[in-house]
C-alpha cells in the first residue's frame, strides 16, 4: 500500500548531466514531416533538438547491466517481463535461489529483485530513476538541415539495391552541441542509493555514442558532470563487488 505521507518525507537527488556531441548526430523521428529527408531528426515542440530520454535510459540500463555480471551479480534477463524479477521464467531452481539474498529483497516488497531491477524497475518494481530528455539549447535557428544521402544494402548480395536512395537529418558535424538533462534519483527501500548511484555512474562512463548510425561515426560524445552532486565516497567503490565475490 502506498502511504502518502512517506512520499512527502522522501527527497530526491537531482544530478545536471551534459552530453557534448562531437559528431553530427542521427536521432530519427520517424513519420515526422516537414523535413525533406526520409528520417528526420527529432525535436522538441520549440523545434529544439534531443535525444530522448527512453533512448538514453535504455542504453544506460544495458551498460549497467553488463557491468554487474561481469562484478558477480545475479541478474535478471530483461526486457521480457516473463524472464525478469521476480519471475525469471526461464531460469532453473539453482539459479533463482541465487537470487534469495539480502541484497536482492526490498523491505516493501516480499520478492527478490536484482540489482538492475531496482535501480530501472520492472513491471513489479518502480524505477527510482527519472531521466529527462536531454535537450540541446542552441538555438534552432542557428543549425542548417544536413542531409546526408545513404543507400540500403543487399546484406545477402553484399551491394546496393537498385532505387534504395534514402535521406537521413543530422546535426551539423563538429558543432560541439551540448544536451543538457537531469537525472533524478528517488529515495526506495532496499539497494544501498551509494551503490546504485555508483553502478549508474560507471554505466554511463560506458556510453560513448546515442542515436542512429553510430557505426559510421554518428552520436559520439562525451559527458560532462559534477561529481560531488552524486555525492559518492571512494569506499562506495569496493561495495559494488558483491560480498562473496570479496571471499
């Protein structure tokens, strides 16, 4: 049951992120008009561009998650709701019962919960992350449309199709444009908020490009943030190497 007054007692940690693209950025929008490329890229009602926060937070997820399997932790197969916390259906018995550790149960909730399962929630848990849309704040009038002409290839032939020319919307190369968010993270029982804040962080040292056509060079960034805002001390560190990884 959710008690009201507990939510008016919680404070949540707001962190101000920065990504600087440092090349041309393909984020599409599919079915968008007004552009003449066959995907455009997305923008804000302003007309401001962004990249979407369920763009971003689902590839944070991913990184954090390989993060933690490769400390020791027991994770969850996501994004299927059958195989994550706290079904994991397709696991065996050995491999749930790994799962029944302190760690892993929230005071709030009788069921175990992986460590990715709770910081980005699944369809049982709440996440206690909210990311925003990372928007850029230059102003939209001051960044041409690039187009970029590209054809679809045969992957069995190995060449082009005949009459696959297609358009694709990016920014303007080397612009150093910098997108601005917030990631917001809400107090929850269970997961120590220091080692959950730490996995978040180290996945997104791991994101070095968002969008479309990263392979050809689109979306390469880097972040810029206050370290102290996430308030992690260096001992916070050695606490996200589970504790039988430690014996």
């Amino acid at each position: 049951m959710i008690q009201l007054q507990n939510l008016l007692n919680r404070r949540a940690e707001i962190s101000e992120i920065t990504a600087t693209i440092e090349t041309a950025l393909s984020v599409g929008a599919g079915g968008s008009s007004g552009s003449l490329a066959d995907k455009p890229i997305v923008r804000t009602a302003a007309g401001k561009l962004l990249i979407p926060a369920s763009q971003f937070k689902g590839r944070l997820r991913h990184e954090c998650e390989k993060l933690a399997r490769g400390l020791g932790w027991q994770v969850c197969q996501s994004p299927n709701p059958q195989t994550m916390c706290p079904q994991r259906a397709n696991f065996s018995d050995p491999e749930k019962r790994q799962f029944h550790r302190r760690e892993y149960q929230v005071s709030s909730e009788e069921r175990y919960h992986c460590i990715i399962c709770q910081i980005f929630g699944n369809p049982a848990l709440p996440s206690r992350l909210i990311i925003d849309d990372l928007i850029c704040e230059e102003n939209p009038e001051n960044l041409p449309e690039v187009l970029r002409p590209g054809v679809t290839i045969n992957r069995r032939r190995r060449v082009a199709e005949d009459q696959k020319l297609y358009f694709l919307e990016t920014s303007p190369a080397n612009a150093k444009l910098k997108f601005k968010g917030t990631i917001v993270w809400q107090p929850q029982p269970g997961l120590d908020a220091d080692i959950g804040k730490a996995l978040v962080l180290a996945g997104l040292q791991h994101i070095n490009a968002l969008g479309g056509s990263k392979s050809v060079g689109l979306g390469w960034l880097k972040w810029d943030y206050q370290k102290d805002n996430w308030g992690i001390e260096k001992t916070t560190w050695q606490k996200l190497i589970p504790k039988n990884q430690n014996q």
